[in-house]
C-alpha cells in the first residue's frame, strides 16, 4: 500500500521571491492546502499585495537574498509570526541571456549573488532550526538547465548546476537527521523569466506556475529528493546522461534544444533584462525558475 500523503495543515513555510511568478504559485498551492506562508521578496509592496490576494493569514516580509543578515531576519519574523518553521523554498533568481564571452561582469556576478549565494545563505540558516529539531524540508529550485549546459545563458546554468550539487551534497551529510531535501528542475516556466525563448523541436516550450507549484507540494506530501517538472524530462535527462557526449549533443542539435536560449527573441526579453539587472535591494527582485 503507498503510503498516505503528510498533511501540511498548520506547517509554516518561508518562500523566497514570492511576491510573484512560481513563489506566488507555491504559495497559494500551500495555502490551500492549509499551510501557514511567509513570502519574502525585495519588492515589499507586490508581497504586500501579493499575500493580501493570498490570504489565508499570507506573511509578507522584506528579503533580499543576497544579504544572509536581511535572510535570517526574514526567517526570524516568520518564526516570530508563524512558529516554528518547517519548510524553506528557496525560490529567488534570475536568468540574463547573451554570449558568454560578451556578458559583463557585473551580469554574471548578480546571478551568482541571487541564483547561488542566496541559496547558500537560505540552506544553512533553515538547516540551523531544521537539524536541532530533527525535522523540516529544504526545497531548492534550479532547473533543467542545471543537468546540461544550455548556449545562451552558460552563467545561468552554472548557477543551477551549483543549486544541484549543493542540494545532493546537503542531502549526503544530513542523512539520517530527519531533515528532507528536495531540488526541483523544471523546464522554462511561463513567467516574465521565460519572454522571448523558443521551442525545440517536439518539445513544449514553457510550463505553467502552477505545475511547478503542484510538483514542489507533491514533494512535500510525499518527500522526494529530485523534482522534474514536467516528470516525464527526468528520462531525457537521465538517458542523456548514458549516452557518448557526441551523440547527446547531435540529439540536441537536432531537437534544436540548443538554441532555447541562444535564439531568444531579446527585444521581447528587454523589460525583464532591464529589472532583472536592476535588481537591488532598493529595487524590485526578479523570481525564476
């Protein structure tokens, strides 16, 4: 018999970026599900607005990831507010797309700072309250593009596959602890993030928030470590990973899942490149997948 799902009535749960995109979608999954939720984002008054349309005793709380200080701050209020938390989902990034060899410094250092950095300092500070008490569940989300380098956006992907190894490793040294682990790797999520990208050959070019957001509770109810959203990617994935490099990549060429990210129509990416390298404290955050 499959075991029953745990509730997540009552369980207190910290996202990051979540005024909008997959931490809005996430949030309100788990506020239908009973869960109490804090949202952090840097843009105060959408999480306001956003928590608010939520309801259900939604937090909203100023966070700027990169900050590990404003990020135990963060924690700290919704444990004040909420109780004792049992879930981070550390959601917050960004994805700016060009030629690697033009990307400016300062392009690449932001989405380290937001996409890594600030899931360093989320993981070990909830890892703090989770391992004394011998429970909780870190969720990390990176993407598909953390299990193979895509041309177009090769600091993005580094940045996930960072959030990949770091989530395993995790994984590894609290085994046994109580704590659960979950990474989450989606395709490009129809979010402003996603503007501009085209499809590969047979492929679906983007999923919805929601799905994300569906997948991230199925984890929680039914803890699983690796998250593929759609499910059915984990095969390509892991059928990628078997084959020669030579024949993986001719597959690609072919399905022109290549050029996903190299082709993007940058003149329909202009707004979300522009806040997205914007992002600041003082400025709005930008949540991706």
């Amino acid at each position: 018999m499959p075991k029953q799902p745990r509730s997540l009535t009552g369980k207190v749960v910290a996202i990051t970026g979540g005024a909008r995109g997959i931490g809005r979608a996430t949030a309100a999954a788990l506020v239908r599900k009973g869960a109490q939720v804090a949202i952090g984002d840097v843009d105060v008054a959408l999480a306001e607005r956003t928590a608010a349309e939520l309801g259900g005793g939604t937090v909203a709380l100023p966070l700027d990831v990169t900050d590990r200080a404003s990020f135990e701050r963060f924690l700290d209020e919704t444990e004040r507010r909420l109780g004792p938390l049992d879930v981070l989902v550390n959601n917050a990034g960004i994805m700016q797309l060009g030629r690697f060899v033009d990307e400016r410094d300062a392009v690449a250092a932001r989405q380290v700072d937001i996409n890594l950095h600030g899931v360093i300092h989320g993981s070990k500070l909830a890892l703090e309250r989770f391992l004394p008490r011998r429970r909780g569940h870190l969720v990390n989300i990176a993407s598909t593009a953390g299990k193979a380098g895509v041309p177009g956006g090769a600091t993005y992907s580094a940045t996930k596959h960072a959030v990949v190894g770091l989530t395993e490793a995790i994984r590894g040294e609290i085994r046994g602890s109580g704590v659960e682990t979950s990474v989450v790797m989606p395709v490009p999520v129809n979010t402003e993030l996603a503007a501009g990208l085209v499809s590969g050959r047979g492929l679906t070019a983007t999923v919805e928030p929601e799905q994300v957001a569906d997948a991230i509770v199925a984890a929680l109810e039914r803890p699983r470590h690796d998250v593929y959203v759609p499910k059915g990617i984990a095969v390509g994935v892991r059928l990628g990973a078997l084959m020669p490099r030579r024949v993986a990549e001719a597959i690609g060429r072919s399905a022109k899942t290549d050029r996903i990210l190299a082709d993007a129509d940058l003149g329909a990416r202009a707004a979300y490149e522009q806040r997205a390298a914007a992002s600041t404290a003082e400025r709005e955050h930008v949540e991706a997948s």
